[in-house]
C-alpha cells in the first residue's frame, strides 16, 4: 500500500494540501496533512496509518530534455543580451542579420504562396482539360448515332 509519494525530477513538485476528513466507515482512506501520511479507518471509528510502500514521479526522459534545453536557451539569450547591451556594432550587425533573414523568409513565404497558386491553377486547367475531353467523347458518340440515325432513316 502506497504511504508517501515522492518527486524524482526537481522539475516536478508534489504539493498536498486540503485536510479531506472523511467519515470513518471501516476501510476508509483519507490523507492526514498534519502528519502527511495516508491513513484508514478502522472499526473502531480510529485511524490507521498505512505503511509499506511509496510512489516516485517523475517527467518523462524528453520533457527532462526540452527542460534542460529551454533553460539553457534562456541562459545563452540572457548572455546574448548582455553582450549586445556592451557591444554596439555587435547590436547593429545582428539588427542587419535579422532584416536580411527576414527578407529572404518572406520572399521564401511569397514563392510558396505563388506555387499554391500555380498548383491551384494547373489543377483548375486540369479540370478544363479532363471536360473538354469529355465533351470531345460525347460529340463523337452523337455524330455517330447521328450518323447510324442518317442511314437508318434513309
């Protein structure tokens, strides 16, 4: 039976709080804030501790990860900013990055835009193509029932 719950990760933490007094129908659990312990009751309307075993937490592998990632982003933009703040051709060579980047992605955004609608384009023609075809087919069926028509009636 489980008595305590514990955090592996320092990333997760396990907060019980709210005193749940329930009514000591034998069997029973409750959690007891003031010794932090689970407990059961008992027939006698008093309550047991449970004791015997525990429960870890902890965050997946990744999560561990995408933590120790973002923390260290942080860590290296906060560095970044620093030097920036102390270096000012540095600040204008990254404000002239950015704007460059930002022209090629949104160039980069206006190519693909321009291909959707090319697709779009060529689909719709396809579309006209795959009609016409069929109208060609039905022309030739009527100008053959047409032409047995002709013969039949002469």
């Amino acid at each position: 039976m489980i008595d305590h719950i514990t955090s592996i990760s320092p990333e997760l933490i396990i907060h019980l709080s709210g005193a749940y007094t329930p009514t000591s129908t034998t069997g029973t659990v409750r959690w007891n804030t003031n010794y932090n312990r689970l407990e059961t009751a008992g027939s006698t309307n008093d309550w047991y501790q449970i004791s015997g075993g525990g429960a870890s937490i902890s965050l997946a592998p990744y999560v561990q990860e995408t933590l120790a990632w973002a923390q260290k982003k942080m860590y290296e933009d906060m560095q970044n900013i620093q030097l920036l703040e102390k270096y000012p051709e540095l600040k204008h060579a990254r404000e002239q990055y950015e704007s460059v980047f930002n022209l090629i992605k949104s160039g980069d955004d206006q190519r693909k835009k321009l291909e959707a609608e090319l697709s779009d384009e060529i689909a719709k023609n396809r579309i006209k193509d795959g009609q016409i075809s069929r109208l060609k087919e039905e022309n030739v069926e009527l100008n053959a029932k047409l032409d047995t028509w002709t013969v039949i009636s002469t």
